[in-house]
C-alpha cells in the first residue's frame, strides 16, 4: 500500500515538474523515491517520510544552485542594449540646455545628450552610459591613438 502510495507521489511531482519546467518538483520525485525504496525494505512509515524529507531537502540544498545555472538563460545585450560602454564619435556638438547634439556609431546617427550636462564640442569622442528610446546619454571619454569601438 506505501508502495503504491510513494509511487503515486513521484508520478503527481513528475506531472507538476512537467507542466512548469521551472525546478519545482523535482527534488520532490527523488525524494518519493526514496520513501518507495524504503518502503519496500520493509522500513516504518515515520522512517519513510523522514528519508523523503531528507531526500527532498538534500537534493534542493545540493543539486538547485548547480542546476539554476544551467537551466536559466543568459541574457546578452542585444540590439540598442550591446551600446552601452562602446565609443562613438560626436557629430553634432552635444548641448543639453539647446537639446541638441547628436553622435555617430556602427555607421548609425543617435540623438545625443550629455550623461553630466557638461557640452561636448563636435568630433569628440565619447562612451555611451545609457539609453532612453532614441536617445543616447554620453560622457566624454579618453581614447588610445586607433581606438574606436
């Protein structure tokens, strides 16, 4: 009857681990199946729920960390995101007061603003800090002699 009982137990943690691909119950199967295995040693009802209990708690304790590590993705910059940190090249003196400026990247022109207010004379090079729609927030940046980008 326990048997069936644990048995039962893994299939519904299965069928629950199935339907939210989300690490949820499966520490929980394992854990049933060490009841079932105890169960079938001939062990007491209390010393199958504590190995459940043990179980479950060990293999949530050891194995999630590892497991959230390859199973949740890596979110990598992309589009408009991947900008930040790169350099571009002002082509429009950046004037925060006037609301005008603008800078040139990957062969694309952005509005641009100054991160600091300060103003940014035409042709300097700067490093992009952030974006707000399609707007870039820059700061003036020091660059060795060939690099851009």
């Amino acid at each position: 009857m326990e048997i069936a009982l644990w048995f039962a137990a893994m299939v519904i943690f299965g069928i629950v681990e199935a339907a939210t691909v989300a690490l949820v119950s499966v520490w929980f199967m394992g854990g049933a199946l060490g009841g079932m295995i105890t169960a079938l040693a001939g062990g007491e009802v209390w010393l199958q729920v504590t190995v459940f209990l043990v179980v479950s708690g060990l293999l949530l304790a050891c194995l999630r960390p590892l497991a959230q590590r390859y199973v949740k993705p890596k979110t990598v910059a992309t589009n408009a995101g991947a900008l930040v940190g790169k350099l571009a090249v002002v082509t429009e003196s950046i004037d925060n007061l006037d609301g005008q400026g603008a800078v040139k990247i990957n062969g694309v022109i952005w509005t641009a603003r100054s991160e600091n207010g300060q103003d940014i004379p035409q042709g300097a090079t700067v490093r992009i800090t952030g974006i707000e729609g399609a707007k870039l927030f820059v700061t003036p940046a020091e660059v060795a002699a060939g690099q851009r980008n």
